[in-house]
C-alpha cells in the first residue's frame, strides 16, 4: 500500500504541473503576441516573442520560429526571416518521436509532446521563404524552396491514399511556377503552373471551392507559347474556356502581388461524453449515441493486467477532449491593383481556413483514438488507486478530469486567404494604388510604391490583418 501511495503522489504531482502548463488555449497563453500583431503592431508583437525564452525552448518552439519568421516578413526583414523559417524547417526535418513523450501524453495529454506541425503549416514554410527570396532577387534560393516543397509534396501523398483527401497543393505548385518562371526556366515552368492548374481542377474545386486563378490560366498559356508547345496551348484553353492573352509587361517590367487576407483559424478544444460498455473477448466499446460513434478497445494481456480490465469494465462515462479550429472570417472579399499601365483583380489561390480544417478533420480517427486510449488508461489508474486508498483515488480523478486537455497549438499569424496577379510596370518609379473590399462598406484604399525595371519581375505583397470577431469570448 505504502508504493501505491508514492506511486500516487508522484502522479498527482505531475498531472499539477500538466496542468498548470496547460488549463488555457495556446491562443490564450500567448494573447500578448497576438492582440500586438492582429492590432499591427508588428514590431512590438516580433519582441513579445523574442524575448519568449520558454516558448523558444519548450516543446513548442517550432511556432517561436514559424510567428516570427512570418511576422519578420511583413516588416519586410527577408534575410531574418528566412533564417528563423530556416529554423523551423530543419526542426521539422529533423523530427523524431520521443516515446517517453508519448508515454507521458497518455497519462496526462499531448501538450506534452514536441509539437511538429501540421501538414498545411510545413508546406507554407516553403511559400514565405520563396516570396522571400523572390523579393530579395534571389530566384536561385527561392528555386532551393521549391524543390524542398516538391519533396514535402511528395511525402504527403505517399502518406494519403484516398483521392478525396488533401494530398496535392495547388498553391505549393503554383508557387514552384512562378519561382521558375522569374528564373526564366520556362520549361519548368510550364510543368509547374499545369500541375497547380491540373490540382485545381480536380481536387480544389471540389474540397476548398476554390476555382483555378485567372492569372494562372494565363500564365500557364503563355509558358506554353514560350515553350513552342502549340497542342497543349490549344488543349488548355478548351479546358479552361480561356483564349491565350499575351502578358502585358512594361517597359519597368511587370510585378507580381501577393495578398495574405484576413488570419487564419485558431485551435480550441470540444469535449464529449463517451459510454463505456463492456463487450466480449477483451473488448470495451467507447460508444456516444448522438454522433453514432462506437470504438472499440482490446486490452492485451502484454499491456493490461486483469485488475486493470476489472477497473475500465467498471466505468460508466468519460470525458474526451479533442481539438477543433475556430475560423476568424476574413473582413475583405476582394482586391484590385490600379496602376498607370492597367488594373487587375486580385484572384484567390489558397485558403488557408478550409485546408487547416480539411488537415484536422483527416487525422480525427487517429486522434480520437489516441484520446480514447489517453483518458482509459488515466481512468484504470485511477480505479486501481481507489481499491488502495479511496481518498487518493478520488484526488486522482480530480487531477485526471482537470489535466484532459486537447492540444491547441497552432500557427496563428498565417492568413485566412491568398491571392495573386501580375501588373505591368513602366520604367522607374510606380505608385500603385491596392484596394480591398468588404461586404459591410468597410473598403480600404492603400498606396504601393513599386520601382519597375526593363524586363524584370518585381515581388511584393500585403497582409491585412483584420478579421471579423466571432470568436468565442474565452479566446479574448
């Protein structure tokens, strides 16, 4: 009895500290950062974080790295930033399980685990380091980034069978297009802008609703006019319904915009309640009758001694937490650059908002899973404890209902949406003038500065920040 009591106390001790590290969303935790940054004060929301010494060191770093590396961006310190993504890049290459960590998350919850990213979050590294570079003149770099993209592509659709799942990015190949096509590599090009047009086609339409881009229609003809590839010019323009349009480039050249609209979704937790019904051979069934679910648990005898399947048969009810994003709906719908040589509506290439859920929603059965065998475990624990003394085991399953938490980390400085065209520049300076509508009225009149030379691409780009608040109140 005497162990069982150390083992108890060392218990109650670490799900304390598990908890106290742990009782608010990361959202929460970290408010100083983003009220600064959401409200535009960049450089202040940039010191919030470099002064973080626990965030830069603690099991979620990769999003010190990822926040400011984004944040740097907007401020327009594209080295800085490129090393900080650099830094989280080689996190996310160099990833392994620690399975002491995952030990620990099933008796406490996955917080404790060094967070690696989701899948949408790793590729739209390559993306900020690409505009980057791109800004920078370095098309060299910024083809580096492509080619990791490719890779990071490649590796998550091995990983995906199903074709109604998000496995192809069209924006990823959108991006490698105009990497290639600044570099004048227009082969290569061409390969790029068919596959993002190819993706688009057939899996974004269908799961984001989002058609392919105008601009790439044509950027996509006019590589393959470039090319001498006459048939698939002809090709594309019946598949497309589109007429090849030679691009207007000024005597500065021309620019290519990017527009980050409004902020990505936040992670928060939901919470559900499961019956636990004993069932034949060694099986339990977690059971919740308003979502129809039922899942199913073998306790092997390798792992499960028979007190403790006497201990789970025994339960009635749990409470399982998951996590779930928040949208914050972007204020502006649509853009349009006005410049001395033409205007051009901003098309939209990625949201951002609709794959973040998309990602979440595809690993829910393996997080459910996870969840389930977290809280049984805990719960067995705490059923053992109370045949040896009834008061500890009682603090326990405070300790355990409290510590169930859901892990609610995430990028949280990433746009809800981007969008992208090309404008003609004349030689020397440009003013151009960028404007961004909103449903409500609340339009929005921006002047650019843009410095055109003969024959070359200019990069640039705009993050508006605003977003619409309907979030729930414990988020503010």
């Amino acid at each position: 009895m005497k162990a069982w009591k150390k083992v108890a106390a060392l218990l109650m001790m670490l799900m304390l500290l598990v908890f106290a590290s742990s009782c608010a969303t990361f959202y929460q935790r970290y408010q100083a950062f983003n009220s600064k940054f959401e409200q535009g004060q960049l450089f202040t929301a940039d010191q919030a974080l470099a002064n973080d010494k626990k965030l830069r060191e603690g099991r979620a770093r990769l999003l010190y790295f990822l926040n400011r590396g984004a944040v740097n961006s907007i401020l327009g310190n594209y080295e800085l930033s490129n090393e900080l993504f650099e830094e989280a890049y080689l996190m996310v290459e160099d990833y392994q399980t620690d399975y002491l960590q995952e030990a620990l998350a099933l008796v406490s919850n996955p917080n404790v685990i060094t967070y690696k990213g989701e899948l949408h979050e790793v590729l739209l590294i390559h993306y900020y380091k690409s505009l980057n570079y791109l800004k920078l003149g370095n098309y060299e770099a910024a083809l580096v980034e492509s080619r990791r993209l490719n890779l990071k592509l490649q590796e998550a659709s091995d990983k995906i069978n199903s074709d109604k799942k998000y496995k192809r990015d069209a924006f990823s190949h959108l991006m490698m297009g105009i990497s290639y096509d600044a570099s004048e590599d227009y082969n290569n090009a061409f390969i790029a802008y068919r596959n993002a047009v190819d993706i688009y086609l057939d899996d974004y339409s269908e799961l984001f609703n989002v058609q392919v881009p105008n601009q790439l229609k044509q950027d996509l003809l006019h590589m393959a006019v470039l090319n001498g590839f006459d048939d698939e010019k002809e090709r594309y323009e019946r598949i497309l319904g589109v007429k090849y349009q030679p691009r207007k480039v000024g005597d500065g050249g021309q620019m290519v915009f990017f527009w980050n609209n409004g902020l990505g979704p936040v992670k928060s937790e939901w919470s559900i309640n499961f019956a636990v019904v004993e069932g034949a051979g060694g099986y339990v069934n977690f059971t919740n009758e308003q979502y129809g679910w039922d899942f199913p648990f073998y306790l092997d005898n390798n792992n499960v001694d028979d007190e403790e399947k006497s201990g789970l048969a025994a339960l009635s009810v749990i409470r399982v937490a998951f996590p779930k994003y928040v949208e914050r709906p972007a204020v502006f719908e649509s853009a349009e650059l006005n410049g001395s040589l033409g205007s051009v509506e901003l098309d939209k290439v990625s949201d951002i908002n609709a794959i973040a859920f998309k990602v979440l929603e595809q690993r829910m059965v393996a997080e459910f899973g996870k969840a389930l065998l977290r809280v049984a475990l805990k719960k067995v624990a705490e059923q053992q404890m109370k045949k040896e003394d009834k008061n500890i085991g009682a603090i326990i399953g405070l300790i355990n209902a409290a510590s169930e938490k859901a892990d609610t980390r995430n990028w949280q400085s990433l746009p809800h949406s981007v969008y992208y065209s090309r404008l003609p520049l004349q030689q020397g300076e440009n003013e151009i003038e960028f404007n961004t509508k909103a449903v409500d009225g609340r339009n929005q009149k921006h002047m650019i500065k843009a410095f055109g030379t003969s024959e070359k691409t200019y990069f640039h780009s705009f993050h508006s920040l605003e977003h619409q608040n309907k979030m729930p109140s414990y988020f503010q």
